[in-house]
C-alpha cells in the first residue's frame, strides 16, 4: 500500500514559509537526495494555493538542465488538488470532500508512494485526520521569526 510523505523544508523555528510565502532561504542540499525521494513517489497532494504557484510552474529557458529535470520529474506524476475552491485545469483531480476516504481509496491503488505537498492549511488538515504516514523534514539553518508554521494546532495565539 502506498504511504503518505511529507516532505518539506523547515526553518529552525518551524516556519515553512515567511509572512509573505517566501521560500527563497530554502535551499537543496544533496545530502536530501531529492531526486531519489521523486523516483519513489508517483503521485503529489497539493492544496489550491500551492497547485497555483507550483503545480504547473516551469523554470525560465535559461535555468539549468539539472533544474529543468527536476521540474519534468515532478511535473511526470499524477497530481491531487484538496480544495473547495480549485478549478480544474485538467492537469490535476480535484478533491471537494471526504479527504480521509479519498486518500485512503488513492493509497490502496498500489504503485509508489504519495508526496504531500501542502501548504500549511493541507498539512494541518491531514496530520489532523491522521493521514501523514511519514515525516520527511529538512531543518535549514535559519531562524525566520514569523510566517507560516509547520505545526499549526501547536501555536497558541
């Protein structure tokens, strides 16, 4: 059965984003063997704001072969989109309700495993429900001070 990774960057005081989205202090170590981590996974869970900015995106004609690999592998697998307001753009299914009998129907088709994406909000909704079957975090060596948690039922406002 496949299992649900989530994989992502975290700074030291547990921020996936700055206040604004930025992701610009994340940077890939290949210490994180990213490549290897895509050729086990068939399949990525987005949320619709992260689907916008990255679902579809394509680095400009002048980056890198390797850079342009990377986003031909991710682009390669069968996409998710968790989202009551998502349109369908016909590069993704669009998941409107049931999270937890929809991803557990996904999991039993079989193949590879399944890359949680996110953000925020779809990361807190399926630690909530359970569903992340592994945690895969890189802590970078930064301290942003504000933006969006990784843990949010952690934060205490």
């Amino acid at each position: 059965m496949k299992k649900v990774i989530l994989d992502l960057a975290v700074t030291l005081d547990g921020f996936i984003e700055g206040p604004n989205g930025e992701i610009d202090w994340c940077i890939m170590d290949d210490d994180m063997d990213f490549e290897g981590f895509l050729l086990g996974i068939d399949t990525i869970f987005y949320g619709r704001v992260s689907y916008e900015a990255w679902g579809n995106f394509n680095p400009e004609a002048d980056a890198s072969k390797a850079e342009q690999k990377l986003w031909q592998d991710v682009h390669s697998k069968q996409k998710f989109v968790f989202s009551k307001k998502a349109s369908n753009d016909g590069k993704a299914t669009i998941v409107h309700t049931d999270i937890a009998g929809k991803v557990a129907e996904i999991k039993a088709q079989g193949g590879k495993d399944i890359w949680l994406y996110g953000g925020a909000q779809l990361i807190k909704t399926f630690i909530d429900l359970k569903l992340v079957d592994v945690y895969r975090i890189a802590v970078h060596p930064i301290a942003l001070g504000d933006g969006k948690p990784l843990f949010l039922s952690l934060i205490h406002i």
